[in-house]
C-alpha cells in the first residue's frame, strides 16, 4: 500500500476522503466538556457496521518487523494513527488516550496500533519525522514518540540539536548512526509513503486514523476510542 493504490481500494478510499476531508477540519480539537460530539463521534456509536469500510483494512500493514507499531500483528484489530509530531492534538491524544488504550487494548492483546508519520507543519514536522522513523532503525521509535509527545516538547522546536537531545532523551544508543538515518534517503522515502497514504485517504489535519476501516478524524475523547475498537474487536470475532 506505501507504493501503489489499488483499484479494489478506490470506492473506500473516495469515502474516506469525504469523512477525513470534510470532518478533520471541524473535529481535530476534542470535544468540550457536554457536547455531544462530531459527526464521526456518532458514526462511531451507531453499530459495529457503520462507517466501516472494509477496503480500507488493507491500510494496514501488520509488519511484525515493524518498528514503528505497537501489539500483535495478528491482533484482531488495528489502529492507523496518521500524525504530525508539531500538532498540538496529537500530543494531546498521545498523553492522555493512547496510553490508555494500550494499557486496556494493545496489552490484552486485542489492539495493534501503526504509526503513520504524516508531517504537514512544514521543515521541522519532517525532520522531526524522519528523526522518529530513524529512532525506531535502533528499535527506540516510541520512546523517541514520547519524548517529543511530552508535555511543552513542541515548544522547543525540532531543529538539529533538539532532535539530538530527544534521541538521547529516548536512549538511542548511536547517536552518530541516527544523525546519518535522520538525513539518509530511506528516511526521507519512508516518510514520503506515509504521507502519501495519508493524502490519499483525504487526509487534510492531524491526527486521522483508521481503525479496521473506520475514519475517525482528530483528537477525539476515549470513548469514541473504545467505542470503535470494541465494535471492530466484536465485528473480528464473529467472522468465520
């Protein structure tokens, strides 16, 4: 899916775009405190077949040998997070939610969660990109995740010396070889996929994801979370 696109994918993708494009842009702030949510929020509550689209599955990669993923590959449920390290939602959806799901999910077993990097705030977002993608080469992406995730981290800025101070902050342990990886072309055309993808599915804010099929379009609360997995997880389950 990084290189090509699928004839079999187009009608999924088409509708995708429309959730993604149309919803990201109204929906990549949480809800306040009382509101009854998104549009996406109430796709997600109307049953585990709604708002699914099964083309859509295919996004992901279930690459044991994936460095930039969390949980089982072959866990009945995967979570697609396309994300800019410079957006402020996704930091947030990153301390607050995930470590929750993962806690409930991907340690139980039920949930993987892939990681796509879709840098769309300019210079920085993809060096910072390729500087996470580089971290994950030495098997240190999610504490490299973490670290620019922390509470004020995008505040400082991901020039140079600031990814070098994350690197170290997430124990990569060479240092010389993730300033090369962080430059290097692999870097660049790893990152490049993914935000191809990411445009192709109509993408236009941070963050988006998929889970099996299901857009759902910014830092929405938990329970639109749970909601969806639980649906996806049930849906698994019943299928022969």
């Amino acid at each position: 899916m990084s290189r090509t696109k699928p004839v079999a994918l187009v009608s999924g993708v088409a509708v995708a775009a429309v959730l993604l494009g149309v919803v990201s842009y109204t929906a990549t702030k949480p809800a306040s405190p009382g509101a009854s949510g998104s549009s996406s929020v109430a796709e997600v509550s109307a049953g585990p077949s709604a708002g699914v689209y099964a083309e859509l599955e295919a996004y992901a990669r279930r690459d044991a040998s994936d460095r930039l993923a969390l949980g089982r590959a072959d866990a009945p449920v995967v979570l697609i997070e396309y994300a800019d390290f410079k957006c402020g939602y996704c930091g947030k959806f990153a301390r607050d939610t995930e470590p929750v799901l993962v806690k409930k999910y991907v340690d139980a077993g039920t949930l993987r969660i892939e990681w796509r990097n879709f840098p769309i705030f300019g210079e920085e977002s993809e060096a910072v990109a390729r500087a996470s993608w580089a971290a994950g080469r030495q098997g240190r992406f999610w504490e490299f995740h973490r670290a620019a995730y922390a509470e004020g981290a995008k505040e400082k800025g991901f020039g140079k010396d600031r990814l070098a101070a994350l690197a170290q902050e997430a124990a990569v342990p060479d240092a010389a070889r993730f300033a090369r990886d962080t430059d290097g072309a692999p870097a660049r055309a790893a990152v490049r996929a993914d935000q191809e993808q990411g445009y192709a599915l109509g993408a236009t804010s941070t963050p988006s994801f998929l889970i099996n099929g299901r857009p759902i379009a910014g830092a929405q609360p938990l329970e639109t979370f749970t909601e969806a997995i639980e649906a996806a997880a049930k849906t698994a389950k019943a299928r022969p």
